[in-house]
C-alpha cells in the first residue's frame, strides 16, 4: 500500500531522514476553546468528534489545500462560500508513514458500505455523487485515526486570508 506521501506527492516536505505531510484542519472559531460544551481544541487538540458528518466519524479530517474554496455545506448540502469568516485553520505536519493517517478516497474504497445521513451506500456511489457535483476537494481530503495534541501544532490562524493578513497574528499565540 502506497504512504500518503505517495499518494500526493506535492504536498510531502522531507524534514531530517522522514517524509511528512502538510496538513490542514478547519473548524469553527468556536470550537477553539469553549470548555463548557466540550469545545477544547486548543487545550486537548484534535480528535473525532463522532457525532455528524462526513464518514468516517471516528478520524480527524484534514486537506492538503491550504485556502480551499469550500470546506462545509449548510445544512440543505448547497455550498456555503462564506464559510472562512467563521472558521480557523489548524496546521500540522504528520509523518508519510504514520499508518493512522489515510487519504480519504482510499478509505472509502477500501469499505464495504458507508453509512451517511441515515442511508447506506455502497463506496462507488458516495464518490460518483461527489463527483457529480464536482466536489472536487474530497481529492485532497486525508483522515487519521488518531488525535493531534496542540504541542503538534504548527499554526492556528484564520481561515479567512484577509483576516489572517489584518491580524499578522495566530490565534494560538506562536508560529
């Protein structure tokens, strides 16, 4: 089975004697740090939420793109441009081959259904109706099934550019 690094190799950095992969994770400003709904990313970092969403919900999501165009729906499924005023961008670096870290598309193929929205498809259903809808940003998406402590973090920033460019700093308070 091919490593990460393999599977996109533009997005591989080699660090010391280990290929590794830049990621992104993109959350709602909210999420950051509101203790009193469970809401803690800056204090216990990044785990599933395994609540709603895209299968699978037992991994944190990444991209490789650093500003997509969309990353969530509303809750109708139509895209929703707006959606960087809200949110942050958490980078990280993740070891090629680390075998908790998994481009999306290759998990999907490798199940034998998938649950979502309370219906059952089979894998080559969910990626014809992505693609049908040209959502093509599923391409860049990766999964890891694991957590990401906030010490792995490389950045917090807006997920807005302009945002990031009038504030010249990150919301965790380092770079």
């Amino acid at each position: 089975m091919p490593s990460a690094a393999q599977e996109c190799p533009r997005y591989a950095v080699r660090s010391g004697e280990r290929d590794e992969m830049i990621l992104y994770h993109f959350t709602a400003l909210y999420n950051l740090d509101h203790p009193e709904d469970g809401r803690t990313i800056l204090k216990e970092g990044l785990k599933s939420n395994r609540k709603k969403g895209m299968p699978p919900l037992d991994a944190v999501w990444f991209t490789t793109e650093a500003d997509p165009e969309f990353m969530f729906a509303r809750e109708d499924g139509t895209l929703n441009p707006d959606w960087k005023k809200d949110c942050a961008r958490i980078k990280v670096v993740i070891p090629s081959t680390d075998k908790r870290l998994m481009k999306w598309e290759t998990w999907l193929r490798e199940q034998s259904f998938v649950s979502f929205n309370d219906r059952i498809f089979l894998p080559s259903e969910m990626i014809n109706a992505i693609y049908a809808h040209n959502l093509m940003g599923y391409k860049f998406c990766y999964v890891y099934f694991g957590s990401i402590p906030p010490s792995e973090f490389r950045g917090v920033e807006y997920a807005d550019p302009q945002m990031r460019a009038e504030t010249e700093t990150e919301l965790l308070g380092h770079r």
